[in-house]
C-alpha cells in the first residue's frame, strides 16, 4: 500500500512539473492581444502621447502668473570712488572723489508677472492640444502596424511548420519505403543501387527538416521581440493554428473613406495652419503686468541687526510693440507655408497609394483565392499518383525512379499548397489593413 502511495505521489508531481515547465501556447488572437498592450512600439507610442499631455501643461504654464524669487550679497573690498563736482562744497572748478556705498550689501525681492494679452500664447496652447491628437493618431497606426506585423510574422510560422510537417510525413513514407527495400536486397529482389537512392533521398529530408526546425526557432524569436514577450522566456506557437487554416470565404470589403494615415496628415496640416496664424500674430504688440518687492541691507559691517533694511515695492505694466525684425517673421511664415504646400501632395499621393494598395491587395486576394482551389486539387492529384505508383512499384510494375519522381512531385505540391494557403490569409491581412479593419483581429473588437 505505502509503495502505491509513493507512486501516485511521484505520478503526480511528475504531471506538475511538466505543467510548469511547458511554455504557454499562443494562438494569433493571444499574440495580438499581447503585442497591443506590451510591444515595444506600443510602449513608445504610449509614451509619445503622455509626452504631449505634458506639453500641454508646459503651454498653459504661461497663462498663469510668474513668480520668482532673487537674492545677493556683494562684498566690497574696495569701495569704488566717484567723482563729485567742487560746487557741493563751495570749491567750484574742481572735483571732489568720494568712495559711495558700503561695503557690505545685501538685496532679497520677489517679483510677480501676469500676462494681460498675448495672442501667440494661446495659439500655443491650441497647436499642443492638437500635437496631443497628432500623438493618438499615430498610436492608433502604430497600434495597426504591430498587428499587421505579427499576424504576417504568426503565418509565415504557420507556414514554416507546415512545411515541416510535410518533411516528416515524407521521411516517414521514405522510411517506411526504405526498410521495405531492405528486406527486398536481403532477398535480391531489388538492386543495392536502390536502396542507396532511397537513403540519399531520406537523408536529404532529414537534413531539411533540422534546418527547418531552425528557421521555425529563428521565427518565433522574431515573433517574440514583436509581441514584447523577452527571447530567454519559453514561447510556443498554438500547433492547432496550423490545422485550422481553411480556405474561407471569399468576403468583399468595402474602402474606406478615412485612413489613420490621412488623419495624420490632415492633423498635421492643421498644426502648420496654426503655427502660421501663430507667426503672424507676433506682429501684434503683447501686454503684461508687473509687480516686485524687496529688502536690501547696507553696512560697513556684517551685523544683520534691524537697522539699516529698506524695502521697496514697484507695480506696473509693460507693453512691447513690434516694429522691425529684419523681416524674420516675415520669413518664418513663408516656410511653413511652403510645408504646407509641401504636405497637400503628401496628401495627394497617400490618397491614391492606399486606394491602389485597396485594389491590389482585393485583386491579390481573389487571384490567391483561386490558386489555393487550383493547389488542393493538384494535391489531391498528386496524393493519388503517389498511392497508384507505390502500388505498382510493390508488385514490380514501376521502377524505383518514378516512384522517386512521384514522391518528389507530391512533396513540391504539399509545400505549394501551404505556400499558396499562407499567402492567401496574407493578403487578407493586407486587405484588412487597406479597408481599416485590421483591429477586429482582437478578441475585444
């Protein structure tokens, strides 16, 4: 009974152990979902828009009055010496040199200043409220870049592990092909020379399938800097993803009238728009007021007794009119709004590459449609030859060379079916990105 126990103990810590050791699978949706919140793009863009709401503040700051602080101390070693006129003490036609101050000085004030009116400050306010827009937007793209990234990163895994399951699948066949050779050498039924072809050619998968084991590791490497997820943490692709991609239906997608990237540019032509309103408005004068107040101490001796302090206080208003910079401003209007001639192309030309990128990729998704019917069928084909001509070379009616053609022409097939599977759920992506609609890819849309 005690041995039982022991045993079902060993048995069941045996389970946990590999439970905690098995990395977590991750499905596409789970790899979007993650890349969204943890990529390091999204951390970037994240922080890009935290950076603008501060800016915002840093804008506002000019609204509110400005309060400073000073204070100084000087020490005379030798007090300067001024010249006075001799008619102060009735010696006229002469001057008089009289050393003036003290030797020791110190002033502390406070100042406060209030802007009164400043048109360039609150266009100020409103280009870092829409530098704050500006930074959403391009999150939302970056947001849509990371999903298009992964998902075409996701497939072409898929793809990678597809491959290699044919590889196996045919090693398995040549193995199986080869020990029946074996048996027919062994019983001179069949040449030598066949049976080294069958290991050449078995030796070769083998060989592939160790570089495509690779390639698939080298993958999800690339997927795992993607998605923010550390390389030295244990990742692994859902395996079931590969025996679910089926050749859906072929859905029709409508383009859309407004792309991120158009609102970005149109964000950013409206921040040139007021940058220009902005330069213009510094021709008008600004108006300000004022306030300070102080004490200074002045003292042969560094006694800091009540006596001698004196304070002052000044209030008042200043007001500054521009009249000639050398025609700066003049100058600084004129290249914004060449940079505002400059973006309408850009505009221009976005607007006709995401409509052809629209047309190419619904063409591309309908041409691949078709070749992924077209490469089932072949396949199907290519299965059957195989299965006939293995037939006939068991009872002796076909030569080992075309079974070898078949198996080669099978295997080419397999993978050109996958490849043309892979591509055609590519382009889809491609055309989910062209009409916009690339965020219903995660689990929450």
């Amino acid at each position: 009974m005690r041995t039982i126990q022991v045993l079902l103990v060993l048995l069941i810590t045996g389970n946990t152990v590999m439970a905690q050791e098995s990395p977590q699978k991750f499905s596409l949706e789970q790899c979007l979902d993650f890349a969204v919140n943890n990529s390091y793009a999204a951390h970037r863009a994240n922080l890009d828009v935290s950076e603008a709401g501060y800016r915002i503040s840093e804008a506002r700051s000019n609204v509110l009055p400005q309060i400073n602080a000073s204070g100084d101390f000087d020490h005379s070693m030798v007090l300067p010496t001024t010249m006075l006129p001799g008619e102060l003490i009735g010696q006229s036609g002469t001057q008089i040199p009289v050393q003036m101050g003290s030797k020791n000085e110190l002033d502390f004030g406070v100042s406060v200043g209030q802007v009164i009116f400043s048109p360039t400050l609150f266009t100020g306010i409103k280009i870092a409220k829409n530098n704050q827009e500006l930074q959403r937007l391009r999150a939302a793209m970056t947001q849509e870049e990371v999903i298009f990234d992964v998902s075409n990163a996701f497939y072409d895994i898929l793809n990678s592990m597809q491959e290699l399951d044919n590889i196996n699948y045919m090693i398995s066949m040549q193995d199986s092909l080869y020990r029946l050779m074996e048996k027919r050498v062994e019983e001179n039924v069949t040449r030598e020379v066949d049976l080294n072809r069958i290991k050449v050619n078995l030796t070769n998968l083998q060989a592939r399938g160790r570089s495509m084991n690779n390639t698939i590791l080298q993958q999800k490497r690339y997927l795992q800097i993607l998605i923010g997820i550390p390389i030295e943490d244990a990742f692994e692709v859902d395996d079931s993803e590969v025996q679910n991609i089926a050749l859906s239906e072929l859905r029709s997608y409508s383009q859309p009238q407004n792309r991120i990237e158009l609102d970005v540019l149109n964000k950013q032509k409206e921040m040139l728009e007021l940058e220009i309103r902005g330069h213009k408005m510094e021709y008008l004068p600004t108006l300000s007021a004022i306030a300070t107040a102080g004490y200074q101490f002045q003292s042969n001796r560094l006694n800091l007794t009540r006596d001698p302090w004196y304070s002052s206080a000044v209030i008042g208003v200043r007001l500054s009119i521009p009249i000639f910079d050398g025609l700066g401003k003049r100058s600084r209007i004129r290249q914004k709004q060449t940079q505002l001639q400059s973006l309408d192309w850009d505009i221009r030309e976005t607007r006709q590459s995401l409509s052809a990128d629209y047309l190419n990729a619904r063409n591309g998704l309908e041409m691949t449609y078709e070749l992924v019917q077209v490469q089932s069928e072949n396949m199907k084909l290519a299965e059957k030859v195989y299965t006939q001509t293995m037939a006939l070379y068991t009872e002796g009616l076909a030569s080992i060379t075309d079974l070898l053609e078949t198996e080669t022409s099978l295997h080419e097939v397999k993978i050109a079916y996958t490849t043309e599977l892979i591509r055609y759920k590519k382009t889809e992506i491609d055309l989910l990105k062209a009409s916009g609609t690339l965020k219903y890819l995660l689990s929450n849309n």
